[in-house]
C-alpha cells in the first residue's frame, strides 16, 4: 500500500494493517505489529526523504514456516542522510526510543538501501518468544 509522507500516513496504515489481519493473527500479536508499522512509518515520516510523489511504501506478508506464519512488515521511503539506528535516549529525551520498541517487539530488523532508497522491515516469528512478566515498582 502506498501512503502519504506525512503524520497521517501512519494512521491509514495501522488501519488497513489492522483490518487485514485481525482475524489472522492474535491479538495481542496484531496490537505488536501495529505498534511496529506505526513506528517504522512514524520514522521515515520525521527523518526521511519520500518516495517520487511524497509517499511511503508500506507492505506485509505472512510466509508460511514449520511452526505457522513468519510476518514481515516493510516501509520504504526516499532515504536519509544517516541510516536508521539505535540511540542511546536519556530518560527526560522526547524521543530515540522507537527503534528500541521496533527490535524489542520483533523477532529481527534491517534495513536495505538501493538505488531508490530505503527499506526498514521487522520480521516476528511464529511462535514468539516468551516476554518477562512486568513487575510493579515500588
């Protein structure tokens, strides 16, 4: 699907995303994969160039593997000067954490640069791995 380069591109792809697969995946799986485009497409948004037309590509798929559907989410955009990393947020900073949310949620990312620009994808694995219970602090 292709979306507008700005703040509302985001929403139309949560949207269509969430349409698509709610009734193909778990809840709770499908609110990770949302949370993840919301941040991939939020990115290339606020740090990258748009595609010819001043959008972003977004794309999903599920491919099948022993122990169910493997989901890879992809968002390309016209690239950037620097490439998508991980940064070190200090606690009062509004913002460097999404990367951080994006490699916590899914099972692998990357990112792919071409003549074009750039793909960010996140890859979840069937089966995800079990997550730490949250304990209150306190």
């Amino acid at each position: 699907m292709v979306v507008p380069h700005h703040p509302g591109g985001a929403r139309l792809a949560r949207h269509r995303l969430a349409a698509e697969l709610a009734d193909v995946v778990p809840p709770t799986l499908l609110a990770d994969l949302i949370a993840v485009l919301a941040e991939l497409v939020g990115n290339a948004v606020r740090h990258a160039r748009p595609l010819p037309g001043g959008v972003i590509r977004v794309a999903w798929r599920l491919r099948p593997s022993a122990g169910g559907a493997l989901i890879q989410l992809r968002v390309t955009d016209g690239g950037a000067s620097t490439g998508p990393r991980l940064r070190t947020a200090s606690p009062d900073a509004a913002d460097g954490r999404g990367l951080h949310i994006v490699a916590g949620l899914a099972s692998r990312w990357g990112v792919e640069q071409d003549g074009m620009g750039q793909r960010v994808w996140a890859e979840f694995d069937p089966v995800p791995a079990a997550r730490p219970a949250l304990v209150p602090a306190g």
